[in-house]
C-alpha cells in the first residue's frame, strides 16, 4: 500500500512538474537557439549565397537522400 502511494505521489509529481514547466525557455530542436532570440536574415542569407555560389566540389547542393556517391578519384 506503501508502495503504491509512492509511486503514485511520483508519477502526479512529474506530471506537475511537465505541465508547470512550459516552454518558454526550450531550445529550437533544430537551430539551438531560444525561442525569443531573433534570427540574423544577412548573415543566414550570406551562407545561402555561399553554398550555392560554391563550386561543384565544394557544393552541399548534392547532399541528401537518394544521392548516388561521388566516385572514388
């Protein structure tokens, strides 16, 4: 009985502390930034302008799935 009430007081624990928590402070899975920090569009537009004014060998346009490997020199 012991036991179960122990479990029990965790598990409404971690809930409260899931639902109480929020977001508001979370990193962007993707871009590891905060959800209130502004992008910097130039500096995100230059990297574009670089990747597709790059030379074929030093282009990341070819990546991704599905994509045959270059042969081997």
């Amino acid at each position: 009985m012991i036991v179960s009430l122990a479990v029990l007081a965790v598990l409404l624990a971690a809930l409260a502390w899931f639902f109480v928590a929020g977001r508001s402070g979370a990193p962007e899975p993707t871009a590891r930034r905060r959800v209130g920090e502004e992008i910097d569009y130039s500096e995100l537009e230059a990297a574009e302008r670089d990747v597709q004014e790059a030379t074929d060998e030093d282009s990341v346009r070819d990546w991704g799935p599905g994509t045959p490997k270059p042969p081997v020199a």
